[in-house]
C-alpha cells in the first residue's frame, strides 16, 4: 500500500469511521478537562480504542485571567502554569492516550479572556512553559489566528516556549484532499507553522463534524514536534554574525594555543 501523501484524524465527540471519502483514521485528539478539572466530556472513548495509544492525543481547554476558578491570589502565569498541571495529571491518568504532545485548547468559549494582551501573554507563556519542563511531554495549541491576534496582539507574538501549532479554522473543505491543496496558505501563529489544521468543523455544516488534517506523520511514535518559522537573516546581519564567529575562532585559538605552551612547559 502507497504511503498517503496526508494522515487524516477527528477531534472531540466524533465517532469512527472517519466520514468522508472512505479515508482511514490516522489519529484522535479528545478533551481531558478544562483549567483545573479533569473530565471525559467531549472524549470519545470509542475513538481511542479504536487507534493504536500512540496516535490518540489529548487536548485541554485553557482559560483566561479573569477566569473563575483562578485564586485571587494566583499571577498570571502561576494561573497558566496550574492549568497545564492539571492537563499533565489527568494526561498521566487516561491510559486510553498515548500520544506525548499535549495541547492546550486556546478560545473565547474557555472563558476569562479579555483584552489585556499583557496579561493574557503571561497565561500563554506560564503554561506553555510548564508543559515543557515535564519529561517527555511536548506542549501544543489549538487556536485561530484571528482569536490568537484578539487575545496577544499579533500573530507574530512568540510565547518563549516552541509549541505544535493546531491551527483552527479559516476554511471549510469537504474532504481531506481539498484541504491539502489549500495548505501553503495556512498563516504561522505564534512563530510556529501549523502541524495539524482542524479545516473542517460542527459550524460548516450544522453537525459536529470536526475533522483533522497534516501532511506530517508525527503521531507515528506518539509525538509531533514544534515546526519553527525560519526567519531569513540580511546580509548586514550575516556580516556581522561571520564578524563575531571569526573572533569567537580567534579566541578559541588562543586558548588553544596557551593550553599547548603551558604542557610543555619544562618547569610543570
């Protein structure tokens, strides 16, 4: 069998088989909770069972600062960090999910998002950051552009953490293939490109039908992994950085060469 040029998934409550063009699942993203509860509402267990641990991923709705369940006493980022806990716990506790990235479910229906862009970048980035200092967890998100703008100003805003990027919406193909060729026009978010694209979702067709694409085969082996924009460098820049590597060498030299005279130093 010829490798497909695209791995198709569903997210949330949708059930096998996969409903168009007869196309295989290859991957399930299902809710664990939300902020600091774990639940199994908008988990399809079904779904998981039916796919290999490694390729079923969880999600968890991020909420904002001004978000009911965060202490009065708790920053920003101490409150984004929390949250990320939470979802590393109850990741730890489905056994239906195998699959290492995690990703933090970014929109205005989580609740607590205002427009203090400060403040919600310290959510963000608190998070983010706890998610990557948990061993062999990659930390991801689900978002718009257009709610990833709302909520931090830009979408050239970097949260300080590299991250997955599931890019939501923009486009309503109806098929998988479809959605491929539309691919080089998804936008970067966050200074990450999109790994996966949720291109099809219950608000296209008044059903919940939220279907998954990527041209990349990262759930083989239970992880995806942060895809960086590359920012082309000028060539002052380029000058200059070769300036700093010829001083960097000429230093090291020197190091070099005063660590041989002190070897042979007859008196040592």
């Amino acid at each position: 069998m010829a490798t497909p040029s695209y791995y198709v998934g569903t997210d949330t409550n949708n059930a096998l088989p996969f409903p168009v063009d007869g196309a295989i699942e290859h991957f399930y993203i299902g809710r664990l909770g939300g902020e600091l509860t774990a639940s199994s509402l908008g988990f399809d267990a079904e779904a998981a069972r039916a796919l290999p641990s490694d390729q079923v991923y969880g999600y968890w709705n991020l909420g904002g600062p001004a978000h009911s369940a965060r202490s009065a006493v708790q920053t920003a980022v101490a409150w984004g960090a929390a949250q990320a806990e939470a979802a590393v716990k109850a990741h730890h506790e489905n056994p239906l999910v195998g699959g290492k990235t995690l990703f933090l479910d970014t929109e205005a229906g989580n609740g607590g998002w205002g427009s203090d862009v400060a403040i919600n970048r310290q959510v963000m980035a608190g998070a983010l950051y706890r998610l990557a200092q948990t061993p062999g967890m990659v930390p991801g998100v689900y978002v718009a552009p257009r709610f990833w703008t709302e909520s931090f100003g830009t979408t050239e805003w970097i949260p300080g953490t590299a991250f997955v990027l599931y890019l939501a919406g923009t486009t309503c193909p109806n098929n998988a293939a479809t959605a491929m060729a539309q691919w080089a026009t998804l936008p970067a978010v966050g200074g990450m490109r999109p790994m996966i694209w949720q291109y099809h979702v219950s608000e296209c067709v008044g059903a919940a039908q939220d279907w998954d694409v990527t041209p990349y085969n990262g759930f083989i082996g239970g992880i995806w992994h942060p895809t960086p924009i590359v920012v082309p460098i000028s060539q002052i820049d380029l000058v200059r950085l070769r300036a700093q590597i010829r001083v960097v060498v000429g230093d090291l030299q020197q190091v070099v060469e005063t660590l041989a005279a002190i070897a042979n130093d007859p008196k040592r």
